[in-house]
DNA sequence: ATGACATTCTTGT
DNA sequence: ACAAGAATGTCAT
C-alpha cells in the first residue's frame, strides 16, 4: 500500500507532547506552516522576511516562535536542509559499527542512537505468522513531525516499541492501516495511556537517557534486521548512504534492496531511516513524505545544535 | 538533466 | 515458481 504524505506538519506544541484529540491553537498552525514553508522552499533558502510575511507574523515573532520548536533559528534550518549540510552529515569519519550483539542475536543496548534503545530481533516465526499471536497496543500523539502512531507489545517494564509511524491530522485511519498490513494477523486495541509515555519518552530529547533505554523490537525478514540494526548504528548528527549501509552488511551489491528494506522500517524515527541519503547527498525519498524526512534532520540539527 | 540497465530482495499471484 | 517493483547507483547521451 502506497500512501503520499507531502505535507510535513512538524509540531511541538510549548515543549509537550499532545494527544491526538487535544485542540490545536494558533501556534500550533503557524509553526506547521512555517515548517513547511522552509521545507518545501529547501533550494532557495527564504529569508526571515519572507518567512514572516507567509505567516503573515512579524519577523521578532517568527523568530521566536520557530526557535522554540526547533531549538534553532530559521535560518539554521534552512541551512540544515540543504544539500550541503546534507554532505557533511556524510562525511562524518567514524562509521558505525555492527553490533556485535546482533551476531549473537541478543538484545544490547546502543549507545550509539542520542535516544538511546535497546533492540531485539523478534523470532522469525512471528514474522512469519505476519504477526499472529501477537498483542498490540497503539495510540496517536501529537509530536513535533505530526501525529505519531505508537504501537507497543508487552506491559511495564516489558513494553517494547514494535511500530511508529506518522501522519498529518485527519490522515490517522491510512497511517493505522499501512501499520496493520505488516502484520495483518496480530490483533490490534487501542490504549493511549500506554503509548502517550512511550511518546513523550521518545519525542522530548530531555527524556534521553542511558539509564531508561527505550525498548524497541525489530520484526521483519533477516535481511531487513540488518538493515534497520545498521540504522540504529548511525550517531545523531552524522548519515550514511544506501551503498555505505549495502556494504556494512557485506552485500556490497544489494544497494537497491537495502533501499527497500529502509523503506519497510516500521520504527520511524527511532530507527533512523531518516539519515539515509543518496550518495549525492539527496534525499531520494521517504516513507512518510519527503517534507517530513526535512524536518527531522532540520530538528535533529537544532537537538544536536 | 534524462534514461537505460545492472543487481538484490520482497511480495503478490 | 515467477514477475514486478523498490526510499539506488552508474554510465551513456
């Protein structure tokens, strides 16, 4: 199934994660807008003036505004945007490693994810199953890309991220759906006291600590683990190409299959699927909406900032 | 800039 | 089994 999401709709609204039902007011859609302004205007980097007369705001107030959602100026996020900035995120020296971790098929915690995770490979008889016998829990929230779908298997201490995805307002039955098709068999229930901890943990880089590592479970085929475990080996601030991924799982050639298997990343976000780019340091596409993929380096580089 | 095609894996018949 | 398609990359025009 194919969905066109464009529109990127970042929002974070006063620093807190919302649910989906909560009323939006009018900060909330100036700064959607103006995510989407500088997103969708990426090559002709508009100045603050510009910025300002789209919102129809004064430029003090632009700034301001986007500055708290962003963690950076306007400006900074333009550039953040660029294919420039993007080939610098490409040429950061240190290439991720494998963990070793995933050789032995165990859980291990990577510290090299800023949002630090622990994952594991669910047992290929799950996916096999396409998901039967499995529970799954999720709720929309509100988050600084748009609305998020969380969907978490297990209780407590056991709960485990198996799904995130996103979407615009009004879009939540696609989103829902595209999820569900992964594993058609598993049975789906809604629980959004569960999933909004799960958000706020994720989306609020103040939550990020080692010492509460966000449990996430990887379903899918042995060649997309691999994939999506080389994902979660990319640091925050930095980005490797198809061809890099291609070769990290010793299949130099397969550069065309690991765009697919990126493409199937059922974690958004926090298996970043965002910092794979083109060799040439462009986008090439997302899941989600090429607009959205923007906003998440932008803001990744306002955290980073 | 555009297009053909090489190559690997997934998914739907 | 088989064929089509995918968030690529390279080479030729």
């Amino acid at each position: 199934m194919k969905h066109d999401y464009h529109s990127p709709k970042a929002l974070r609204y006063g620093g807190h994660i919302l649910e989906a039902n909560e009323t939006l007011d009018g900060d909330y859609v100036t700064i959607r807008k103006a995510v989407e302004f500088l997103s969708l205007r990426w090559q002709d980097q508009p100045s603050l003036t510009e910025l300002a007369s789209h919102l129809g705001l004064g430029e003090t107030a632009t700034q301001k505004l986007f500055t708290r959602w962003a963690g950076i100026s306007p400006k900074a996020f333009s550039q953040a945007v660029t294919l420039d900035h993007a080939k610098r995120l490409l040429r950061d020296e240190d290439l991720p490693i494998l963990d070793a971790s995933f050789e032995l098929g165990l859980s291990s915690p990577s510290r090299l994810h800023d949002l630090f995770v622990t994952h594991e490979a669910m047992s290929p008889g799950i996916w096999k199953a396409r998901g039967g016998g499995l529970n799954l829990e999720y709720g929309f929230h509100q988050c600084p890309f748009g609305q998020a779908l969380v969907m978490v298997t297990g209780e407590g201490v056991n709960a485990s991220l198996v799904g995130l995805a996103f979407c615009d307002a009004g879009e939540e039955a696609l989103a829902l759906e595209d999820m569900k098709s992964r594993w058609p068999n598993a049975s789906y229930s809604e629980n959004i006291a569960l999933t909004r901890d799960m958000a706020k943990r994720i989306f609020d880089p103040q939550n990020w600590s080692p010492d509460t590592p966000l449990r996430v479970t990887l379903i899918g085929t042995d060649f997309q683990i691999r994939v999506w475990d080389t994902l979660l080996g990319i640091p925050l601030g930095s980005a490797k190409t198809y061809s890099d991924i291609a070769e990290a799982i010793e299949n130099p050639k397969a550069v065309r299959a690991v765009g697919a298997a990126v493409g199937r990343n059922p974690i958004s976000f926090v298996v970043p699927c965002h910092r794979a780019l083109g060799k040439s340091g462009a986008l090439t596409g997302y899941h989600w909406g090429l607009t959205r993929k923007r906003a998440m380096l932008g803001w990744e580089a306002g955290v980073s900032a």
